[in-house]
C-alpha cells in the first residue's frame, strides 16, 4: 500500500481552506503497517483523512494498520486522488468517491475514528483464505495446521471488529462468499448497519451520523 499526501487544488477557490488527505493506494501488506508509520514519522497525521482505494490484503497486518489508525484518530473514506489539467494548463487535484475498497480493506475503513463511505464508493467483501491456496481454493488440500490459521485469524477478526465500533454482521457477510465466488458488494443500507460508515459528511462540518449514535447506545447497554 502506498501513502501520500494530497492538498485540493487550484488554491483559488478554497484558499485556506483547501482539504488534504492521504490517498492510500493497493494492497495491505507485512509491509504495510511499519510503512504507514515511516510516513506518519515524516507527516503529521493526527486527525488526517486517510482515502482508501485498495483490493484488501494480509489480515494481521490489516488489524495491525486500523489500530494504528485509530491511535492516530484519523477519519477513512473510500476515493481515489484524480489528477488533471485545467483549462489554463494549471494542475488539478481532487478527491473522486468512484473507488472500491475490498475485502480486507473493508475492515482498515474500520479503523478511522470517523468513517464515511460515498454512495458511488463501493465496499466488496469475500471470506479470508491463505494466500498460497487462492489459485486453486476448491481442489486444495489444507493441513490442519492450516485451518487452525484461518480460525485464529477469524477470532482476531471478530474481536478487532468490535474493537472499532463495527458490527459483527460485517464478518457474517465476508464469511459467507467463498473465494471462488465473486466478492459481494455491501448495500448502502448494510454500510451503515456495519458501522462502516458513521458520519454524514467528509471534511469540514461532519456529524456522527444515526448508525453511529444507535451502535454507542447498545455498546454502552448493561
């Protein structure tokens, strides 16, 4: 996964107010978290809005990345960084919500204090398997070493879930699409009910939003 740092531009419109995120880009990687905190060592990235436009990834490391995130309190969204050229040959930079964020990526969106997921961004979700078996999951053999892997990254799973506010249902769904099956696309209902997404707006003015206020009433329940 690459990191990089965006500022919206031309200027002129926005002058000071110009947003700026961290475009995160390709999968998550063994890599991934101590990369993440190489650029959090050059950048300040307390409070940040970290842009996700990934294909998902290695599953520690990914719990590994959304508690870094969290410590970090940075807001996640889904976009990817377009840049153009205006008409005066000057150079454009904006934020498109047009990305996907999937299977793992669904649960670094997680790790962002604040989350917000655009109605044109899509979140797909598929079961975790071992990297090694991807090519041929059906007719594979697997150890029980193996399996054992796999349940034990389930756990892990389940508990960083609710760690960051989401629901469990997020799981449920990523568990029931087999590797062989296309990845399932979260409606914009189970984005919400999941928690993953619980402000109303990105940038400037964001409220928690219902499904957050609603998942901080049952969590704080006796």
């Amino acid at each position: 996964m690459r990191f990089e740092w965006h500022v919206e531009s031309p200027a002129g419109p926005c002058g000071r107010a110009c947003r700026s995120w961290i475009s995160a880009v390709g999968p998550v990687t063994d890599r991934t978290p101590d990369d993440f905190a190489a650029f959090a060592g050059h950048n300040d990235v307390q409070g940040a809005t970290l842009a996700l436009d990934s294909e998902g990834g290695s599953v520690v490391d990914t719990i590994k990345l959304g508690r870094a995130l969290r410590a970090r309190d940075v807001t996640t969204t889904v976009g990817t960084t377009v840049v153009g050229t205006a008409p005066d040959g000057s150079r454009t930079v904006a934020l498109s919500p047009a990305a996907a964020c999937e299977s793992m990526c669904a649960f670094v969106l997680l790790g962002g204090a604040r989350r917000y997921v655009p109605p044109e961004a899509r979140i797909l979700v598929h079961q975790i398997w071992l990297a090694k078996k991807r090519e041929r999951p059906e007719s594979a053999s697997y150890t029980a070493g193996e399996i054992v892997l796999v349940e034990r990254d389930i756990g892990s799973l389940a508990s960083y879930t609710i760690e960051m506010g989401g629901g469990i249902e997020l799981l449920e769904a990523a568990l029931r699409v087999p590797p062989w099956q296309p990845l399932y696309q979260l409606s914009g209902d189970e984005v919400l009910r999941m928690g993953l997404s619980n402000v109303d707006r990105l940038f400037e003015g964001a409220t928690v939003g219902v499904a957050a206020l609603r998942a901080s009433a049952v969590a704080a329940a006796p």
